[in-house]
C-alpha cells in the first residue's frame, strides 16, 4: 500500500468487533467468537499509525491485547470524550459501524498518545481490586438497610449477609496482597508507595494495577491523566469555579479516601490542608489539592525509586 498516514477506529461489543481505516474507508465486522488473528491480519497491510478503542468495562481487553502484542500502537479512550467528538462533528446517529468510523477520525483529528498496556498479572490485580470496590458498595448499601428495615426477620437476613461480605472483603484483601507480594517488581513498587503516611496497601494496590504509567510521566501529564488536574470554566465575563473531570474514577476514587487519612497523619500534607484552609478554601477543594499532591509524590517516588523521608519528600 501507499505510504499514507492510517488511523484505525475499534468499536467493540460483547458479540463484535467492527474496524474502519481511515482515510481509506475500509471497514469490516468480525464476530469475537472466533478470537482476534483475523482482525490482526486485516489491519496489517494497512500498517495503521494509531488504532483507537473505548473503555468499554473490560471487553476491549482481549481485543487491545492481540493488537499491541501484534505491534500496533493504540490508545483507549473515554467513551464520553469519544461521544461529544462525534456531536461536535455532527455524526449524531449511533451504531457499531459508524461508531467505529467515529474512532477512527477521532484518532486522526487528536492523535491521543499510544499507551502502555498492563500485562496479564495487573489485569488479575486490577479485576480482584475491582471486585473488592464492588463488595464494599455492597456492604455499605446492606448496612444502610439494616438501619431502616421494619422486619426482624429481614433484618436478620441482612445482618448475614454483611457478615459474609465482610469476610469475603477479607480473602480479597488477602488475595490482593499475595498477588502484589509474588511479583518481585510489585514488591519493591508497593513497599516504596506505602512508606508514605497515608498511603496504604489498598491505595498501592489500586495505583499499580490501574495505574501503570506511575513514575514515568511528569506530574502534570499524571494528575491529567488521573483526573486531577483542575480545567477552568470560563467564558466572556463568566468566571466558572475550577473543577476536575474526566481520568480513571476508581484512582481518583482511593486517592480520596487515601487523602482523607493522609491529611491527619502525613506532616507535610497536614501543613498543606491547613494552609488551603486558612487561605478561605473549601474543604473539599483543599482535599482535591491534596490528593493531587499526594499523586504527585507517589509519583516521584515511583520514578527515582526512594522511599519516604520526612527530611526530604519527594515532591
């Protein structure tokens, strides 16, 4: 084929995986029944610059697995950004096929940057840490109804229940932490993550399975890429309150949690807290702070593999 530039659109379902290349238009549907070699071997002579797919909660997986392992460069992309692309350019009807041409002009028009994808041990690490999340919402929703329900016996339906999601946490929470300990280079990454005060196993665990570009991106190019980096909201004479948007949720999501305590227990993001509050802050907008610092310091750590000192934190 000629030496144009080729960007490739994905969009994958539970059942099929429609292709489009573009400029060419080519476009074509296979059925995952049958495993991903033949998508492999139609994209090949096209020797696409970019391949674009969506976050579509995980069944892209096995489809960017076989691409980058064939080589090809490819970025997965937030399903929502992909969407108000494809209003902007007035593509308003939505099914598989044009979806796909969607991606591939969107690949074509922002060029995201390739990324790294996790190897086969994170997606375990990651698929044990999400089905931890899963059971903690569950529990604190069982808990919430033991607290209203009207019927004794229910109640003590209920009651179960908490007890063996609470145990099930626990092997989780278990399983989590061989998982992270067999690996030697996990091992290192989570005994340098949890020397910062604060940062616990749960929170380290869920950084180096959704997180692997931690330690080898700048600090602002991360907090961006988690979500914590602020965006103005400003327009004319509108003068909009700075919010963050966007990123990976469930990072963002221990992060929070994991600032929550760090701003009691860790000295320099206490200093850091009560300044923002002293400043006339909003509490929550100082813990957003927070928690871009505290990502920020993970970060470094990560990158110039030194553990926690008081005397000296990485920043």
């Amino acid at each position: 084929m000629d030496s144009a530039e080729r960007y490739v659109g994905i969009d994958v379902s539970s059942q099929v995986v429609d292709v489009h290349v573009r400029p060419d238009g080519a476009a074509k549907r296979f059925e995952r029944r049958f495993g991903f070699d033949a998508v492999v071997e139609f994209l090949r002579p096209y020797s696409p610059k970019l391949i674009v797919l969506e976050a579509t909660g995980g069944y892209e997986a096995p489809v960017a697995a076989a691409l980058a392992s064939a080589g090809f460069a490819l970025a997965i992309v937030n399903p929502r950004q992909a969407r108000d692309f494809a209003k902007a350019t007035g593509k308003l009807a939505k099914t598989d096929k044009i979806d796909a041409s969607v991606l591939a002009h969107f690949a074509d028009a922002v060029r995201p940057a390739a990324q790294q994808l996790r190897d086969e041990e994170a997606r375990e690490l990651d698929a044990l840490v999400a089905r931890r999340r899963q059971l903690v919402e569950m529990l604190v929703a069982e808990q919430n109804r033991l607290h209203v329900s009207p019927s004794r016996s229910a109640k003590k339906d209920i009651e179960q229940h908490v007890e063996w999601l609470k145990k099930r946490i626990k092997d989780l929470d278990g399983d989590i932490g061989k998982a992270v300990r067999q690996s030697p280079l996990w091992r290192e990454k989570d005994d340098l993550l949890r020397s910062v005060p604060g940062l616990g196993r749960i929170t380290s665990s869920t950084l180096l399975a959704a997180l692997p570009e931690l330690g080898t991106l700048d600090r602002r190019k991360i907090a961006a890429l988690v979500g914590v980096a602020p965006f103005n909201r400003d327009s004319g004479t509108m003068r909009g309150r700075r919010t963050i948007w966007g990123g990976r949720a469930d990072v963002r999501s221990v992060l929070f949690m994991a600032t929550s305590v760090a701003v009691r227990c860790n000295p320099v993001l206490k200093a850091a807290y009560a300044r923002l509050l002293a400043t006339g802050k909003a509490k929550k907008v100082a813990l957003v702070a927070c928690m871009r610092k505290l990502l920020t310091i993970a970060n470094a750590i990560l990158r110039d593999k030194s553990a926690w000192r008081l005397d000296s934190p990485p920043g």
